[in-house]
C-alpha cells in the first residue's frame, strides 16, 4: 500500500490524534481544515503542511479526505467540499457511510473506536479500527490503512457499528459522568478521588476475566434496602443523582436475577 497523501478535516481530538497516528505510519498530511484559524494553523504546524479556513480551498489531489468533525456539522461540510477522485472518509461511530451519497464517488468509514483527549496520548497500537467502503476497493484500502496502524481492526457495517458506539456511551461516558459524581461526593466531605483509583483499576481489570454480570457487586445486586436508603438520604440535596441511584440500582437488581 502507499503512502496516503490525506486532507485532515477537523482539528479536534480526534483530528488531532488522527494526524499522529497517519504520519507516523508513513501517510503524508497535506492539508488541514477547521473553522478557525488559530486551530487550523496550530495543527497545520505540527506536520509542516498548508491550512485553510475555506472549504472552497480544499485540495483536489488528495488520496484520503478524513472528516474528523461533530457529528451534526458532518452533512452540511460534506455538501460543501467539490467531488474529488479521493476517498472520503468519517470517522463518526453512529452515522452510515451513505451520508457521502450523491456527494462524493468513493467513500466509507474509519471509526477508531476509543476515547481521545488532546493532553493525553494513546496507543493506536490496541485501538479498534472499525471499517467500511462503499466498494469492494474502497474498503480494501480502508483495511490496510488500518493494519498500519492497529493490530485490531475489522470490517462493520453501519447498523454493526452503531451499536458499538451505543455500547461505548454506556461504557465509556455514562461511567465518566458517574466517577465526576463520585468525585463531587468525596470533595464534598473533604477527600480526594485518588481514593477511588484503585477500586477503579481492579473494576476494570476484573471485566478482562469475568462477564460484567459475573463482576458485579455492591448493595444493588442483593438489593439490600438498608444501605440503599441511607445512600439515598445521603443523596437528598441531589435529587437528579438521587434519582439515578435509584434507577441504576433498580436496574442491577433486575439483572442479576435473570
């Protein structure tokens, strides 16, 4: 395979990773475009390529164009860039590939399946990269710019990966939000969230091992009311996570016993 000669649209954390993560498989970044110029020029510099703030400045000549944007934004960007020979690519985990439809000739998905913040790196080494082309080609060169990359990569349909990313909302955010809870507790009475560390760390080694089910454990799963109750009088004057308690705990309950 050679070397992707890519036009990177976006300059988020994803854009941001995504553009390490191309250069150092030997793909070359030619262009970047954001909405911005102190993000588009900032990037840009990194990897020594032009920018633009101009969607009719895009290049034409590009092998792979990445669209690493906000879901909502993602059509209306499509629309707006001029059909090129290149493959078209999202990165989104719940939208279709089809979304590229009447737009571009040839296209698909590379959905690297992780959580990404600009200050933290990661490996792409063991990140998931979920593919899918619109023809059999496209998708051949959507596998092998994968297995550039990680040593995890698979083909997904659309209605496949969407249900992939459902599972990382409840897996990934949902359980960020609840340590963010969990840390506004423990501030509250003066603790710090280091505390948590290590229940978290053995929490999420145990799942490489036994089923979520088979790792549950805590007052829910035997629902036992005494310690519920006080938990929820703890929680009176959060009556929006005193509610969730109560959901969560409900539906841990209901799962263990079937």
């Amino acid at each position: 395979m050679k070397n992707l000669r890519i036009v990177l649209i976006g300059s988020g954390n994803v854009a941001t990773h995504l553009a390490k993560a191309f250069t150092q498989s030997g793909c070359v970044i030619e262009q970047i475009y954001s909405r911005t110029t102190q993000a588009a020029k900032s990037l840009a510099k990194q990897y020594q390529c032009s920018f633009t703030t101009n969607l009719i400045d895009i290049y034409t000549h590009a092998d792979l164009y990445v669209y690493a944007i906000k879901d909502d934004a993602l059509k209306d960007i499509i629309s707006s860039i001029k059909p090129t020979n290149g493959l078209h690519i999202h990165t989104a985990g719940s939208l279709s590939l089809t979304i590229f439809e009447g737009f571009q000739q040839n296209y698909g998905v590379w959905y690297p399946f992780q959580t990404f913040s600009k200050k933290r790196a990661v490996d792409f080494t063991n990140i998931p990269i979920l593919y899918e082309g619109n023809t059999t080609d496209n998708e051949l060169v959507l596998a092998a710019l994968a297995k550039k990359i990680s040593r995890h990569s698979l083909y997904c349909s659309s209605e496949q990966r969407k249900a992939v990313h459902l599972s990382g909302v409840f897996a990934c955010n949902f359980t960020n939000h609840l340590y963010a809870i969990a840390a506004e507790i423990l501030e509250e009475s003066g603790l710090s969230f280091n505390i948590l560390l290590p229940l978290i760390s053995e929490t999420a080694a145990k799942v490489k091992e036994l089923s979520p089910c088979e790792a549950q454990t805590g007052p829910a799963v035997r629902y036992d009311n005494q310690i519920i109750e006080k938990h929820e009088e703890a929680l009176a004057n959060k009556p929006n996570e005193q509610e969730m308690y109560r959901l969560i705990s409900k539906n841990i309950f209901i799962r263990s016993t079937h």
